[in-house]
C-alpha cells in the first residue's frame, strides 16, 4: 500500500464514481472516492493524497473552486474532469490551477494513461511504473533574463531578487522556454514536452498555462509569435 500512488477521486455520479474507481484500483491506483466538494476537501487536508482527479459539476463546493482552494495549499497534481470539451469550465479549471482535464464520458484507459503522464512530470510512478525524472534535461547553474532568474539545478526562479512560487508544470514550462530563448515553441512542440502528449491534444491547456506563467515573471517575458506559438524573450 505504501508504494502504491493515492488518488483523490471527488464526483456526484454514484455509477461514474464506483466504475472508475474500480478500474483504476485495477491499474494499481489507491483510490479515495467522494461524492461532493467539502468532503473532498476535507479528505484532500488529511489524507495528502498524489494526485487529485475532481469533476467540475459537484455539489457543495464546485470543482473549480476545490482546485482553487487545493492550489492555495499545494501543488500537487490536479486534474479536471469536464462534461463538454468546448465547456468554459474547461479554462476555468485551468485558470484555478489544474494542470490537465479530461472530457466525459472517458475511456478508462485514457484516463489512467493521463494520470500517468501528469504524475510523470511530477515525479511520482503511478499504479506501479517507475517514475522519470521531472524536470528539463538541461540542468546546470543559474540562467538570467533581465530581471528574471531560473536555477535550473536548485529548481528554483527569483524575479528581481524575489523567489518565484510555480506549479511543476509551469517549471517544466519554463524550463522549456529558457532552454532555447529567442526560439518559437508551438503549442503542439509544447504539449508534446510539457505535458507527455505522444497525440494531438487541446492547446487551450498551454495558452492558459503560459498566462498563467505570464502574470508571475512578467507578462512581457513571454511573447507571442501569433500563428507560430511562443517564445522567451532573451
């Protein structure tokens, strides 16, 4: 039990509830499973599960206001689970700090390979594969932009003098973005080396990640290469 990954699984649907908890205990997953916001809430402060997998629409508290109140207290991995992919709960759930979302109904093994890929980034083996290790291959020293300083070693970024507080997913970001400053990085080369996708995937997950980079080391850092994708002002 010790070495298996906890997920904190919160929705209102009794038959979506029970089903996917059960096959994702199948994949090797230790599954706590709540029906609505304040519970899930509540077992997030005292179990500190691995990762947290929260429906949008539950009662009580709301997703997105779980993720808010999550993120505000960690950063452990969040995703989203979202009944309509056009659905602006989609960005909302990204904008309170959810690293990823899925779109209902799921196919159970779609499901559990983006868990997987979400707790590769973070470092964590998931239902029993060997963790990666998180982070941007190119470690070593202190880069600087302006104001702006990544410890690619230390982990860590200070903006004129102060540090820095960023989610793993928006480390990796931007270390994508200080590996190659000056260069553009489409969304898709984004998505591909940020957030594991072997496939096409929604590029509204890096347009709100990267704003969400933007309003912490400076919305002029990051710039906009419209049609292309983005890149790191040297």
């Amino acid at each position: 039990m010790a070495d298996q990954t906890h997920v904190l699984f919160v929705e209102d649907d009794d038959v979506i509830r029970e089903a996917t908890q059960l096959a994702l205990e199948r994949d090797g997953f230790a599954v706590t499973a709540m029906p609505d916001g304040l519970s899930g809430l509540e077992s997030f402060r005292t179990d500190r599960p691995d990762i947290a997998l929260l429906d949008v629409m539950v009662p009580g508290l709301d997703g997105v206001s779980l993720c808010r109140r999550i993120r505000d207290e960690s950063t452990v991995p969040v995703i989203m689970l979202s009944a309509r992919a056009d659905s602006i709960d989609v960005v909302l759930g990204l904008e309170a700090g959810a690293d990823d979302y899925v779109t209902k109904p799921f196919d159970g093994a779609v499901l559990v390979a983006r868990i997987r890929a979400v707790l590769r980034r973070f470092g964590h083996a998931g239902g029993g594969e060997r963790a990666e290790t998180a982070g941007h291959a190119d470690t070593g020293g202190v880069l600087t932009f302006g104001e702006l300083e990544v410890d690619t070693d230390g982990m860590e970024v200070r903006r004129a003098g102060r540090p820095v507080a960023l989610t793993p997913t928006e480390m990796r970001l931007l270390l994508e973005f200080s590996s190659a400053p000056g260069t553009v990085l489409s969304r898709d080369k984004l998505l591909e080396r940020v957030w594991d996708y072997g496939w096409g995937g929604d590029t509204r997950v890096v347009d709100v990640h990267v704003q969400r980079l933007r309003t912490k080391i400076g919305q002029d850092r990051i710039e906009t290469v419209r049609g292309f994708g983005y890149k790191l002002k040297a």
